[in-house]
C-alpha cells in the first residue's frame, strides 16, 4: 500500500454502524486474519445496527484482494 494510500484508509470508514476506520481493517489482515470471522473479533466490526450488512461485502473484498 502506498503511502497516500495508507493516510486515505485512516480516513475512510470501514464499518459506519461501530464508528471503524478502514485502516483497522487493513491492519487486521496484515496480522494475519484471513476471514470475516476474524476481523469482527479483532477490530469490533460488524456489530452494529446493520449486523454487518455494509461492511462484510467491504471486507470480504479486501480478503480477496490479499490474496
């Protein structure tokens, strides 16, 4: 990732409903996680009023991406 790249992920949002930044994202699966599963329990995601229905798509995107 870029470095400008890096400062727009601070930025945007990764799950709206629990206030998450996209960075948290990308940091979860630079650790390691591999699945959806994993990111909700390390970053939080996916827990508020939505249940994960705007950013599972997000993330799943992402997983593939690192691929």
């Amino acid at each position: 990732m870029k470095p400008d790249e890096k400062i727009m992920a601070r930025l945007k949002p990764g799950c709206i409903c629990m206030g998450i930044k996209l960075h948290r994202i990308l940091e979860a699966i630079d650790q390691g996680a591999t699945s959806f599963e994993e990111i909700v329990r390390l970053t939080g995601i996916g827990q508020g009023d939505c249940g994960g229905k705007r950013c599972a798509k997000k993330v799943k995107a992402l997983l593939q991406q690192t691929k």
